[in-house]
C-alpha cells in the first residue's frame, strides 16, 4: 500500500514540480490524459517515473492532483 501524503505536503510537492521538472503542472495533467489508459493509481505512477524520469513523490502528486480534478470534473 502507497503512503499518503497530507494536503501540505501534497500542495508543497506540486509547487517544487514546474522548478524540479521544467514544466508546469497543467503539461504534466495534459501528459497523463494523453499517455496510456492505466487504471491503476501506481501504475501511473510508475508510466510517469520511467517515461519522463520522475522522482517518485513528485510522480505520485501529479497523478493525485489529475484525480483530484478528474472527480472534480464528474461533480460539475
């Protein structure tokens, strides 16, 4: 089972991600809903850390965020 991060650090890793990565968050969302049809949380973590050589954390803030709003977007 994945460790869970709190809202704080979740929201700290995603502001690192533009500086650590040299893009910013919406690329990498567009890149995740572009990439393959994973339906597993860890294996988008894992396409995403061995396609574009992300560090775990930061892997793992972006696919939660790109939930995040995906369930977002089914409520509207």
């Amino acid at each position: 089972m994945s460790q869970v991060f709190s809202d704080e650090t979740h929201r700290n890793l995603l502001s690192r991600i533009p500086h650590c990565t040299g893009r910013e968050i919406t690329d990498w969302l567009r890149t995740v809903d572009e990439g393959p049809s994973l339906f597993r949380f860890e294996e988008k973590v894992s396409w995403l850390r061995s396609e574009h050589d992300l560090a775990y954390g930061h892997a793992k803030a972006i696919i939660h965020e790109y939930d995040l709003r995906r369930a977002a977007r089914k409520l509207l």
